[in-house]
C-alpha cells in the first residue's frame, strides 16, 4: 500500500512513473527498484528512509541521471530522461544536479578551493570567475579560512561542508544527499542539517536518504522504501527546525548550569 503525498501548485521537477531497476550478476538478477513512481516539486525537502539493501541508493542514482532505469520513465522538468545517451546525461547532471555522498568523495590531493572549482571546469566559466564562484561557495558553508586546506586536513564535518559547497557551487536546481551525516557525530550532523535547511529556504529542492529518524525528521516529507517498493510517501505534519533545535541544546545547557549552581 502507498498513501502519495499531496500534489501542490509548485513546477514538477522530477517525475518518474513505474521505474524498475534490475541488475545482472552472471545467472542472477538482481531487482533493486521493482516499481517506484514519485514526483517531486520545487521546493520539496523530501526524506527518504527504509532498511539496507531496499534500493535507496539505487533509486537516489536514478534521480541523480548517474545511473538509468530498466523500466519505465523519467522525466526532469520534462525532459525525458529515460532516452537520454551518456552526454546528455553528464549535461544534465551538471546543470541541475548537485551531490552530497556519505563518504564525501573529495579528492584528496586538491585543496579545498580546487575541490570546490572542479565541477565548474565543464562550464566554459573563466579560471578567474570559477575561482570566484568556488570561493563564494566555501564562504557560504562557513568554510572561507579553509581554502588551502587539503581534505585529510579537515574535521569530517569540514569535509562534509566542502562537498556540500562543490555540490552547490553549479547553482544546481536539486540537491541529492545520500547518507549525508552518516559517517559524523550527532553535533556535526545537526551543523550540516542547518546548512541543508538554508538551502531549502532559499528555493533549493533537497532529496535525502537516511537510516536516522533524528535526520528524517527535519524533512517536510517522507519517503519509505522497502524491497524495491514505495512503502509509504507522507507529508510530515510537524518538520522539526535544525535551528530549533540548537536553541532546545542551550536550554537544556542553562537549565544544566542552573542546576550546577544549586
Ligand atoms: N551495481 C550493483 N550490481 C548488482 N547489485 C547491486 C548493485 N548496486 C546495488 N545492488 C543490489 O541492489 C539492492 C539495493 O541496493 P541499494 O544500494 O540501492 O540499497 P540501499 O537501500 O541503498 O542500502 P543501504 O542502506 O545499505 O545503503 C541490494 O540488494 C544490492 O545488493
Ligand atoms: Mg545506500
């Protein structure tokens, strides 16, 4: 059974109706999405859960034009993207599509700044205003003293902050995140889901998987998966503010010290 959340008067961005996606491994198949439909609109801060191995991944590399479904359509902004070649798909990732990975995925021998530059490199942009627009990016996520830095220099919240920064740094239309906080502690995760809410409140459109319902529950909408399938698409009544709940943190630390001091 799936309950699809509300259609609402915002542009559709993403629309996929009945996708599968089945690997081949020698004799063997492997169907990781068995039948998804979702659309998702401009704006959206949309969770999706559901245990390891129900094809979340798989589905968040469909959404992301890494990867192309076995079965049925995709349509981003209309454009089918079930048709699409590998060029079309690398143009189209590049223009509307920004990633967040769990494990970061930075290269380790550039500095933070060039980290942040390199998706710009396919754009045609001068080295002068990529440099300009990377640092801009880095500024925004906090990290404007770090630039220099290499990535085994950084804290992994650091990390994160720099892959969010070369993920945004092409003014993408969507972010995909995948795990993002699952390899930080709960204080540096509650700090990258500040950033994310800034962003959904600046117009951008965020998909996450996570296994935490502490994450999920800042999302205004979730998704659950289970065995390829949608299990559940629900509008969550009661988003919980990343910023709320840094000002809950010092309340419990006042009333802490209060308690101290008797
Ligand atoms: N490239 C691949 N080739 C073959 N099978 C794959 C491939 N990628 C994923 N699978 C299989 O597809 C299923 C779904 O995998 P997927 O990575 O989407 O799960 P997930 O929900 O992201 O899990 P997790 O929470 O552990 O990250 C799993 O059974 C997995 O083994
Ligand atoms: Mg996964």
């Amino acid at each position: 059974m799936s309950t699809q959340a509300t259609t609402n008067d915002k542009p559709l961005i993403i629309d996929i109706r009945n996708i599968a996606k089945t690997y081949v491994m020698g004799e063997e198949e492997v169907r990781a999405v068995k039948d998804i439909s979702i659309q998702i609109y401009k704006n959206d801060y949309v969770a999706i859960m559901g245990p390891s191995g129900s094809g979340k991944s798989t589905l968040m590399n469909i959404l992301g034009c890494l990867d192309t479904p076995s079965k049925g359509d995709y349509f981003f902004k209309q454009d089918n993207v079930s048709d699409m070649d590998d060029d079309e798909l690398a143009e189209i990732r590049n223009r509307e599509i920004g990633f967040v990975f769990q494990t970061f995925n930075l290269l380790p021998r550039y500095s933070t700044l060039k980290n942040v530059e390199l998706p710009l490199v396919y754009s045609g942009m001068s080295k002068d205003k990529r440099l300009e627009q990377a640092e801009r990016a880095l500024v925004n996520v906090g990290l404007g003293d770090r630039m220099d830095h290499k990535p085994n220099e950084l804290s992994g919240g650091q990390r994160q902050r720099v892959a969010i920064a070369r993920a945004l740094v092409t003014e993408p239309s969507i972010i995909l995140a995948d795990e993002p906080t699952g390899n930080l502690d709960t204080k540096t995760g509650d700090e990258i889901m500040k950033l994310f809410e800034e962003l959904w409140m600046k117009g951008n459109t965020i998909i996450l998987v996570t296994h935490e319902p502490d994450i999920a529950r800042h999302a205004h909408r979730i998704i659950k998966v289970r065995d390829g399938m949608i299990e559940s698409d629900l509008i969550n009544p009661n988003p919980v503010s990343a910023f709320d709940k840094k000002t809950f943190d010092i309340a419990i630390n006042d009333s802490t010290v209060v308690l101290e001091q008797e």
